[in-house]
C-alpha cells in the first residue's frame, strides 16, 4: 500500500525555507568542535572516497626512522652526531634540495660543540628545523631554547595565538630557518587541516612545510606571506594557499602520501641516489613506539611527518580547491529546489528515490568534475537534504530502519572488530552498550622469531608483504579457531578467547588454534618462498585468567580490547620462548582447562612484574 500527503502550499514554504537554511548552516557553517561538528566532519570525510585522486610525483619524500632503522641502528634518541651524518650524507651523496627536521632539540647535548656545529649547517646547507607552539591555556616556554624563523603578520587575518613554546636550544646558536609543527587535531581525533601561521608576542611563526617551502623558491632571501582576496600568498614565487577566518588550512587529501624510504638505507647507501636527488625531505618517525602516528580522514594509522607532505605538495603543485561564494549561493539555491520537491511528493515509491538519487548522482558528477578546475562544489548539503528529508515525507519504515542501521555500522566499524560486530549483532545484543568488565579469558600473544634480524635487511616493499602474508595466516588460524584479533602489534598478533560472547572452551580453543598455527606454519612458509622472502618461526604465548574487557579508549576514539595481569602475563610467556627453546609456552591456568592435550612441564617461571613464579609448559605439536 502506498501512502498519499498532502501538505499545504504555505508549510511546504516554510518546511522549505526552514530546512534549506538549516542543512545549509550545518553543513558549512560555524559549529565549534561539538558533536555535530564532528558527524559532519565524519559525513565530509567521505567526499574523499569519491573524489578523483591525483598524483604528486615525487618532489617531496620521506627519510623515515622507522622500526627497522631503530633495530639496525639504536633505539630512540639517536645521538645528534648521529642526524648530523644522515642530514650531510642528504646533502653530499643525495643531492637533495631541501631538508626538515620533523624532531625537535630544545634541549642541549652533552656536547656542544656538536649543537653548534648541527646549528651550523642551516647556514650551509638549505635545513629546516622545528619548534611547537602551545595552543592552551598552559604555558610551555623552555627556558634553554629559542624561536627562529619569525616574520612580520599578514594584515586583515586572524593569526591563532600561542602563550608558550618548545623552541631549539640555544646550544645551536642562531638558527636561520625554522618552522612549526603543532597539529591542529580535531574533537574527534582525526587531522585534517593544519596552521599555516602561529602568532607569539606579535610575532609570526610559519608551519615547518611553509619554512621549507620558502628555502626550497629561495634560501637567501626573506619570503613573506601577504594576504589577498582572504588568501595566504607567497611573496616572491605566487603561490597560494586558501585559509579560513580562524587561520586554518584545509588539507587536501586527493593528494597521495609521499613515499618513504627507510633512514637505514641511506646510512648504508642502498637507496639509489635518484631516489632523493633534487626533492624536498623531510626527516621523520613513523616507529610505532615514538607517538608520531596520527589518524586521517583516509588513513586511521599514518606517520605524522606525511602532514608536512601534504602541505608541500599543495604549494608546489597549487593543488588547493577553494569555494567561491557563488558556489554557495547555486548549492542554496539547488536545495531550495530539491526541499520543494521533497515536499511535493504525494506518493511514495521508488520512482520518486530514483529520480533524486539520479539528480544527487548528477551533482556529485559535477562537484567530481569542478573539482579538477580547482573549484570545491559543496557535496553535504544536496546529498544531506535528500537523505535527510525524504525519508521525513515518506515515512517509509524499512528504508529509514536501514539507513539507522548503515549509520550504527559505519560508526561502529571504525573501533569495534567486524568479526564482534557480527557475533553481537547475529546474538540480538547491542554494540553500542559493549561495557568493559571483568571476566575470564584466554590471551595469546603470538610474534615472529627473530624478525630485526631477518628483516635488517631487506627493503621496505618486502618486509610490508612479509608482514601481510603473516598477519593473513594467523588471522585465518585464529577465527578457524573461535578467536578474535585484539590488535597486531608491529610483527606480533593479540588474540583473545571468551569475549565478547562466553565460550566455556576458550583456554582449550586457543591452544588448538596454538598447536594448529605451528603444525602449519609450513604452509606460510612456502608462500614466503614463493614470494622470495625468508621463512620464519613463531613464538607464542597463552595465558588465561580474568581480564577488563570492552570498549575503551577516549570519549570519541575508542576500541574493543582486554587488559589487566593476565594479558600481561601472555606477552611474556611469548617473550619467554627463547629460554626454553620452544614455540608455545602456556601458563599452568591454562592447563587446567584443556582437553586431550599432552603437556611438557618446564617448572617454575619468574614473571617481571609479578611476585608469584608461575608453572609454565608446552602443548605437543607434530
């Protein structure tokens, strides 16, 4: 049966009207960093999805400090001597243009000389340093550092204000270029824009990428960023970069992510020298264990340095969309006629949802299509006022019980793990309600044996596709068994049992998906061949006992995972293998729950942290 309206012609003026405006504020006005202003930044986030990508070349590259170079040569902080060879060694053997530092050196070295002599390579070569500047109330001023590279403000701009900073130490003397690098991290967590200009003591400071920009067009003359037409313009190559009324840069996100290439290779010179050869680098981490990994709109886990990326490669190749005002005005004007039309419907059908879907796909075309011109033509608000509205005019059950569900899942999906989404789901349960609570589980930690040295030294390409292979394997392995992945940790797998549903077997489940994972890890192995890359052995570790289990995280990012002593202890019978020379170690808690499993006891095993030593032994394999 299809359900008949009619609405007066004075309140479909009204609705109109009313919901024009409103969908139109909401999506492109002024919300602060609320939680609508996070759905819609959320809702925004997907124009990148459809958005034509674009690619940058390679003028801009990466020199990454990442987990293999931390492995081959020293955990974190290398010594400064140490970034001085690898920024000469740029300079000298690479030839490259420019170089940032995307670290940070308020502090002095127990050497100066070294500072100094560091400080003195600005003068020499085209080198960018880095600072950070507080944007709370709290003041973060280091009384042995400096600011450098500060300019005069561009008038008729509103500059965002810092009361503190973490300048360079002035073991390095007077710096001659230098930018910032504070992120600008949305409510939600995400980055996705950045400040081009930080204002202290009425001083501006530019972004570490604006700083290297400027040294890349010229490393002898001052640049200066004028504005004009409300836009941030560089005084001597041109280049412009549209800004907002609090001072914020958009990043654009069409633009693909600049390669990275392994620090440890260019100690070692493997890299080949036209890799780097006249681009732009900057120096950075992408290690898991230095916190320089940030969430995008595009990627949850990328390394920080590819923000200072994104913002070079949108000066040099002026790749910066803007939005007109006229673009404003016609999206007004469209959606004044999309709501009348909504409004106007008296018939419910699918004639009625094609025609507007067709017309949404038009204008999605047509946003696709200026967007190349770069000319930024508001999706949100069309696409928004025909889901939003259609559904209020219709009344149609089913299809709004489906968009709610749509909305629950993709909002779900970004922290929850898919395979406890569908437990939850398939049981009736809710997984917005998922609590964290104290029950029994099995942990098992499972790691690849030796992975530094295996990898030390092969390249980036070929340790990423080792790691996939192994990851899909266990991954396999492990659902074949009833588990589900908590998280993979660099080489290293988290899996648990008994959670989020109970399973009275999960102790004896972990360890068959245990003895099953070593009596096949063959089967990897062979694929590894395939692909010329090393085989490999695993360790693993089992422990089970009673655990904090459930969602959480902060008020916006949260995920689905176990903590407490138990987990712990997991990770270090792993860790343990080695003294026992074996590929599984499981606790004596464990044991008690298995079934037809024969068993090697080891005895007494002092745990770090734990008072107690535990009995730990090994489950027969094949």
């Amino acid at each position: 049966m299809k359900a008949k309206y009619k609405i007066s012609n004075r309140k479909k003026i009204f609705f109109t009207i009313f919901f024009s405006v409103m969908i139109l504020y909401l999506s492109l006005g002024y919300l602060g960093q609320g939680m609508i202003h996070s759905w819609r930044e959320r809702l925004n986030d997907t124009q990148w999805l459809i958005l034509p990508q674009k690619e940058t070349g390679d003028s801009v590259v990466i020199v990454d400090i990442d987990d293999i170079s931390l492995g081959v040569i020293g955990n974190w902080p290398w010594p400064r001597q140490r970034i001085i060879e690898l920024v000469e060694k740029l300079f000298k053997d690479y030839q490259t243009s420019t170089v940032g530092l995307d670290i940070l050196y308020a502090e002095p070295s127990a050497n100066t000389s070294v500072d100094e002599y560091f400080g003195s390579l600005g003068y020499k070569y085209p080198l960018v340093f880095s600072q950070v500047f507080s944007l709370s109330d709290n003041s973060t001023n280091t009384t042995e550092a400096v600011l450098s590279g500060g300019m005069n403000c561009p008038v008729g701009i509103n500059i965002q204000d810092s009361n503190g900073y973490v300048g360079i130490s002035k073991s390095f003397g007077n710096i001659p270029h230098a930018g910032h690098i504070s992120p600008k991290v949305d409510a939600d967590g995400l980055i996705r824009s950045f400040i081009p200009l930080i204002k202290y003591n009425g001083v501006c400071y530019p972004s570490l990428a604006l700083s290297m920009f400027d040294v890349t067009i010229d490393n002898k003359k001052e640049s200066k960023w004028l504005l004009k037409n409300g836009k941030l313009v560089h005084s001597q190559s041109e280049a412009v970069l549209p800004i907002d009324n609090s001072g914020v840069s958009r990043l654009n996100f069409t633009i693909k992510p600049a390669p990275q290439y392994s620090a440890n290779l260019v100690f070692d010179n493997s890299l080949p020298k036209e890799f780097l050869k006249n681009k732009i680098v900057i120096i950075g981490s992408s290690a898991t264990g230095l916190g320089d990994l940030i969430s995008i709109p595009t990627d949850s886990r990328i390394s920080g340095v590819q923000v200072h990326a994104f913002v070079l490669n949108m000066l040099l190749q002026q790749n910066n969309p803007e939005r007109p005002q006229w673009t404003i005005l016609i999206t007004f004007l469209v959606l004044l006629i999309i709501c009348w039309g909504i409004f106007s419907i008296e018939k419910s059908g699918f004639k009625n949802i094609k025609a507007l879907l067709c017309f949404a796909l038009l204008w999605i075309l047509a946003s696709y299509i200026l967007w190349e011109k770069n000319i930024d033509l508001p999706v949100l608000p069309i696409i928004s006022s025909i889901i939003i509205l259609l559904p209020i005019n219709i009344f149609l059950q089913k299809v709004a019980a489906q968009i709610s569900e749509g909305i629950m899942l993709l909002q779900l999906s970004a922290y929850i793990p898919k395979e406890v989404l569908v437990q939850l789901i398939e049981s009736g349960d809710d997984p917005r309600k998922i609590q964290a609570k104290n029950i029994e589980i099995t942990v098992m930690f499972a790691d690849i044996k030796n992975f530094s040295k295996i990898t030390e030294e092969m390249p980036p390409i070929k340790v990423a596709l080792l790691l996939n292979l192994f990851m899909d394997f266990m991954e396999k392995k492990i659902h074949q068994h009833n588990g589900i992945i908590d998280k993979f940790i660099g080489d290293a797998v988290m899996a648990i049992w008994g959670a989020p549903l109970n399973n009275k077997y999960h102790a004896n489940d972990a360890v068959s998906c245990a003895i099953d994972i070593q009596n096949n890890i063959s089967e990897l192995n062979e694929k590894l061949i395939e692909k010329e890359l090393p085989e490999i052995e695993v360790t693993i570790g089992i422990n089970t006992g009673h655990s904090a289990v459930g969602n959480m995280g902060s008020e916006n990012r949260k995920s689905y995972t176990a903590v407490g002593s138990s987990v712990n202890i997991a990770a270090r019978l792993q860790d343990s293998c080695r003294h026992f020379d074996v590929g599984i170690l499981i606790s004596e808690e464990t044991s008690k729950n298995l079934i037809n499993k024969k068993l090697i006891w080891h005895g007494a095993l002092k745990i770090k942290g734990h008072e107690k030593e535990i009995n730990v032994c090994t489950p027969e394999v094949k």
